[in-house]
C-alpha cells in the first residue's frame, strides 16, 4: 500500500502571510497527485491534480509543486476564506488511493 | 453544472444495514466512475469503493469486501452504497464523489455527504 504523510497537522498564519504544506508519498507516484480543501461542515473542494494543475476556479495565489514523492501545497497572501483543513492524495492508480491525515490552516 | 445529491442522515443499530443514494445531475452518468469515500468524525477521508456504471463493475479496498454493495440505476442516474453488518467504527460522514476526469481517479466533485451514525 501506498502512504501518504502530511505535514505540519496543523499551522496558521496571518493574513496575506504565506503558507506551505508538504506531502509525502511512501512510493514513487509521479504526478498522480491531487490536493483538497475541505471547510467544516463541508465537502472536500479539488483544488488541484497532476501535482500542479489548478482546478478551474481556484485561485492562483494558490499552487503545487513536485513529483515522485515529495509534493508542496503553497498559499500566498493568505485570506480568511483560506481557513479549513487541507488534504493530498494519491491516485496512481484506483487500488493505490490514500489521502494525507491533513492539515488544519488557521488565521493568526 | 455537474451535481451530486445524495440522500439523508441516518441512524442504525449495530448488526443492521445502510444504503445511501447519490443522484447525478450535469453529465453522462454511464461515462464516469463513481466512488465512494468516507470520513469518521474528526478523521481523515477514507476511500469505500467505486462503481463504472456503464458496466456495473465494480471494486473496493479490502476491509470493505464482502460487506459494502454498490449498484446503479442508469435511467435516473442514481448511485446506490450498501453496507452491511454496521459497527459503531462505521459512523461516519458517507461521499460520494465522481472522476475528475474519465478514467482519473481523483475526486470531482462530491455530494453533500451523508451522516451515518451506528449507536445502540
């Protein structure tokens, strides 16, 4: 089985700060990786896939970088509506499927 | 605009059984996987199966063979999860979610969720 670690669990930041959230895969998965934002109460939004590809709609203060095993999740200019936690995922292939444990984003 | 509704809470008794819909609005139904994920409270997402509907196939991780059924109903373009034989480690918020892309298996977009509690 493939895991995936994320880190920090847990960070903030202030407002129009800059974040960076990492992704670890235990295996090589090239770019077959995906990163969601989830608010409380909600469902889990794509942000983005294939490591860097922006969802339409997603804001490009938003980006992802990586391949292999080692992938990052960078906000810039943090804003308030940025708040929720924050989940990668693998989807090399259907069997493989794992998601992050997650990372809660606050506004400091 | 593609949407995924699913249907409402539930409350079950250790033992019984839960079946959750998920109905599609915005697109060919029969083209797109369909899975299933889940989330206990405070935890991490959790991946339950998926259905192609075009063909009725289907697959699941391990820990959940023998006990979960999925199935469709093409002319309503309705997704159905059953699970048997319920724990309390069942409760959990139940997604269903689509392929972001034919034959991609990452997850756009979801349903609402449906909260699935087993308590006795």
């Amino acid at each position: 089985d493939i895991q995936m670690t994320q880190s920090p669990s847990s960070l903030s930041a202030p407002v129009g700060g800059r974040v960076t959230i990492t992704c670890r895969a235990s295996q090589d998965i090239g770019h077959s990786l995906a990163w969601y934002q989830q608010k409380p109460g909600k469902a889990p939004r794509l942000l983005m896939y294939g490591a860097s590809i922006l969802q339409s709609g997603v804001p490009s203060r938003l980006s992802g970088s990586g391949s292999g095993t080692d992938f990052t999740l960078t906000i810039n200019s943090l804003q308030p509506e940025d708040v929720a936690s924050y989940y990668c995922q693998n989807y090399r292939s259907a069997d493989s499927i794992a998601f992050g444990q997650g990372t809660r984003l606050e506004i400091k | 605009q593609v949407q995924l509704v699913q249907s409402g809470a539930d409350v079950k008794k250790p033992g019984a059984s839960v079946k959750v819909s998920c109905k599609t609005f915005g697109y060919t139904f029969t083209d797109y996987y369909l899975h299933w994920l889940r989330q206990a409270p405070g935890q991490g997402l959790e991946r339950v199966g998926r259905i192609y509907p075009k063909t009725g196939a289907s697959d699941c991780p391990q820990k959940f063979r023998g006990r979960v059924t999925m199935t469709t109903n093409t002319s309503s373009g309705t997704a159905y999860m059953e699970l048997t034989s319920l724990t309390p480690d069942d409760t959990a918020v139940y997604y269903c979610a689509r392929d972001g892309t034919k034959w991609v298996n990452y997850f756009d977009p979801w349903g609402q969720g449906t909260l699935v509690t087993v308590s006795s």
